[in-house]
C-alpha cells in the first residue's frame, strides 16, 4: 500500500496522528457485573441487570479486570498510580442504556509509558532488509467499560432501521492513548501490531480485531513541514482492521490535503471511513472533554492498588517479543530478521525454542520453522499454537534428514502430515517409503541417464561453468523421485564430469 504521507502531493504537509487504542480485557465476567463475556451469542443474551441500569442495582468492581489492565500498563512502561478515580462519562446513544458510560478521566490508572516500534526499510528484502526503531510515547492507560453495539440494518421492516445489542455492553477494557508520535499509516501499523503482540504475550487480550476485541479511534492533522503548532485534528472512530486503518488514514490525509490546498481550514469533527468509496465523512462536530461533563462515580469508590500489589504483577509478566528476539539474537546466533519473526507470537517462539533445543542447531531449526512448518500449518489452516507437530518431532525430522536416512524434499512433503495429524517421523517416513536413496549403484545409474541426456551442460561445465552442476542434480533428484541423498548426488556426479 502506498503511504500517501510520502508522496510529492503531500510532501509539504507532515502528517501528525495519535491513536486512541480500545483493548477487550481477557476476562471471563464483565468490569461490574457477573454477566458473561462472550462472542457470538444471541444479541442481548449476557447481560444483567447492572449492565441495564436497572433501578436499585449497584457497580462491583472485577478484581482481575484490574490486574490485566495493570500488567498491560507496566507491559508498556507506564507508570501505575496507586490510587485512581471512576468517572462518569455522558452521553446519549440507543447502545448506552445507563446514559453514561463508567470509565476513568482526571485520574487515570497508568500514565507516561512507550512502545518501541521497528519499521522495515520496503526497499530491502528478507534477510538483507533494514530496520528503523521508533519509541511512541503513551499519555495513558485508563480503565472503562464497553457499550453496545449499534447495528445499521435498512433491510429490517422494508425501511431503515437501528437495531442494538447489549451483549458487549459492560465488558472490560482498557483504552491506550498514545501522544501524537506517529507521522505515517506504515507506522500506525506498526504501532497497532507491536501492541497486538505484547497484549497477546501477556495474555491481556486476544486482541481479535475481527472480534472488536482491538479497536482504535485515529486523530489526524496536518501542519507545514518544519512549523512546531499542530493543525486542526479530526478523529476516525472505531477502525477494527490493519488494512481500514491504513486505507482511512490515507483518505483523510487526502480530504484534509485538499481542503488546505484550497485555502480552507479543516474543521475539528468526528468522521466514518467508508471503505467502498475510500473516502472519509463527517458524522458529527468533534465533542470536547466538556461535552461529556464528566464527574466521579458516586457509586465507586477510588480504586487503590498497593506498591507491593503492584510489584507482584510486574514479577509475574512473562518475556515479551522485544525480549524475546534480543535473546534469540544473541544466544541463537539468528539474524534479526529471523528473530523478528519467530517472535511475532509466544506460541511460534517457544514451539521454535524447544525445537532448537531438542535438535542443537537453532539456526537449522529457525530455518525449518520459517520456511516449511509456518507454510503447512497455513495450508492445513491451523494456528501454530493447535498444530499436532510437536518441537520434539520436528527435531527428529530435521535429524533425519541431516543423517541422510530422508531427503529435505521428502521430509517437507510429510510436514504437512505431521502437523495436521502428528506422528513419529521415523516410522511415516519408513511407512512411506520416504528413506534416502544411498545405494551407489542406483545412484550412479541416475547420474549416467541425466548426463546422457544433457550433453550441452555436460560441456558447459568442462568449460568452466561450474553452476551447471546444480541444474544436473536437480536431475538426478527427479529421477530418484527425490530420495537420492544429495551429498552422494554430488559426489558422483563430480567424479563423472571430471
């Protein structure tokens, strides 16, 4: 994708954007109330009578809600206030039955943190490709409740209708606000994915964005290049994909362009991305923090959390990816780019890790996972964390091929058997009839066919052209149907042509 904030059209504006990230905490019960947290049910099925707003019912904080939403601010450097505040905030939405939503304003849990973002050079490819660091900082990180949902429909009735489903009203969340740090959509991805990968590491979230479990509002101005005033900010709301993210940003990085260009002056607003037309509008005049007439919750009192509360969340935070990849890099040997991409979830890094160990070469592994287990598990369309492979079978696989009782081609060809039904690959690949060819006879029968058949390589290589040599065995393996021992294939056809 094109990232317009780089384009000539625009090179006289600097795109300045901060995000505002809405993360579904990892809870079986919503942030008040015992009802369920669930995805998929009947609209309007969990919930209670505290997420109605009946009459006479009272909020009781979830106390695990609280300890997700401290490891994720530690998880981004924040720093945890030991005493916050509830808030109410109001507004009137058909999804919002209180008529305020319970969340937190002038006392937020977590304040100050960053996340580090690695963006990659696009001109640079796989191994050779170069990376940029980037710190975003974070304003907060504050705790709220969800609200339901709102659904469109003009088929209802034969008109135009607005259905609403309270089955997401209540659930936990967290929303993450960053400072204005980011300059580009390429780096809002990048941002956005790093944050995805540190709340599933930690086990915060699943941060499905199909699920609207991961959510984000994008506030974007434009100012001349060099000038240190931001511009008139709007803001995108509820953008639940990489890929709308990314075209939004773009769209409005176009509309406001536009506007200036003409000598306008772009107007605070809240807009919609409609992703047929790629374009974005206006909903409503951008609301201030005024407009919600916020107040303490006189039904909550201050949340207090101990320093030593504190302190033993931190302690029970596993390795995250940046760590992770910074060990694999300097105890695995394994270049950044591999490291990077082993790490991209906990599931493939510690299925890689004991696989490394149980073999002894993590590199050879690196390069098996990489290439050959990540492409089956796709094909057979099944996450790394479900796969019936285990690290210990892979590492036998890999042995096997490396004492040449199987050939790399045969032991590719039987990963996508592993790791749908599992196995020992031993036995399969005997059961299968996948044993390396190393009968010298058959082998040099091979090796005296393809020669016979390509005189002209044959004499291209007595020529000097070396490089031939990988052409004939390519040959040779087909016509052993791929379990002739490569080594063996090279030695003989090396005797034969000199």
């Amino acid at each position: 994708m094109t990232d317009l904030a780089t384009t000539s059209s625009v090179s006289k504006y600097e795109v300045v954007i901060g995000l505002e990230t809405h993360v579904h905490l990892r809870t079986a019960s919503k942030l008040f109330s015992p009802a369920p947290v669930g995805y998929g049910e009947d609209p309007n099925h969990n919930v209670h009578p505290v997420c109605l707003a009946l009459p006479g019912v009272l909020p009781v904080i979830n106390r695990y809600a609280v300890e997700l939403a401290i490891r994720a601010s530690l998880a981004t450097h924040c720093t945890v206030h030991e005493r916050s505040i509830f808030a109410r905030k109001n507004y009137f939405y058909p999804d919002l039955p209180k008529g305020y939503q319970i969340s937190q304003f002038e006392e937020p849990l977590a304040t100050e943190g960053w996340v580090e973002i690695r963006i990659d050079d696009e001109s640079g490819d796989g191994e050779d490709k170069s990376t940029t660091d980037k710190r975003i900082r974070l304003t907060r990180v504050h705790m709220e409740e969800d609200a339901g949902k709102s659904i469109h429909d003009d088929g209802v009735a034969g008109s135009d209708a607005t259905l609403v489903n309270l089955n997401r009203c209540g659930v936990p969340l967290i929303e993450i606000v960053s400072e204005p740090d980011l300059r580009s959509a390429v780096e809002v991805s990048a941002y956005l994915r790093t944050l995805r990968s540190m709340l599933r590491y930690t086990e915060v979230s699943h941060a499905d964005m199909e699920l609207g479990q991961l959510r984000c509002d994008v506030n974007i101005s434009l100012r001349l290049r060099g000038e240190d005033q931001y511009g008139t900010r709007t803001e995108l709301k509820n953008l639940n994909s990489f890929r709308f993210i990314e075209e939004a940003i773009e769209a409005e990085v176009k509309r406001q362009t536009a506007i200036l260009e003409s000598g306008g002056e772009v107007v605070q607003a809240t807009l919609r991305y409609d992703p047929d037309r790629r374009e974005t509008f206006v909903m409503r005049l951008k609301e201030d923090s005024d407009d919600y007439r916020y107040f303490p919750d006189p039904d909550l009192i201050p949340l207090v959390v101990s320093a030593q509360e504190i302190e033993r969340i931190r302690t029970a935070i596993p390795e995250l990816a940046e760590q992770k990849c910074e060990r694999f890099r300097r105890g695995y040997g394994l270049s950044d780019h591999a490291a990077t991409q082993l790490t991209q979830t906990r599931a493939l890094a510690n299925f890689f890790e004991a696989a490394a160990i149980a073999h002894g070469q993590p590199k050879a592994v690196a390069n098996w996972v990489l290439r050959d287990v990540i492409q089956a598990a796709r094909e057979c369309e099944i996450e790394i964390d479900a796969i019936a492979l285990t690290p210990e079978s892979l590492a036998s696989l890999i042995r096997l091929v490396d004492e040449g009782k199987t050939t790399a081609n045969s032991a590719g060809a039987l990963l996508r058997e592993l790791v749908a039904n599992g196995g020992d690959p031993a036995t399969l690949v005997r059961e299968r009839g996948l044993e390396a060819v190393s009968d010298s006879g058959v082998i040099a029968e091979a090796v005296m066919a393809v020669l016979a058949e390509n005189p002209e390589n044959v004499e291209k290589f007595r020529e000097g052209d070396e490089k031939v040599i990988n052409f004939l065995m390519g040959q040779v393996m087909r016509k052993t149907q791929g379990k002739a021992n490569p080594a063996s294939v090279r030695e003989a056809l090396s005797r034969e042509l000199k």
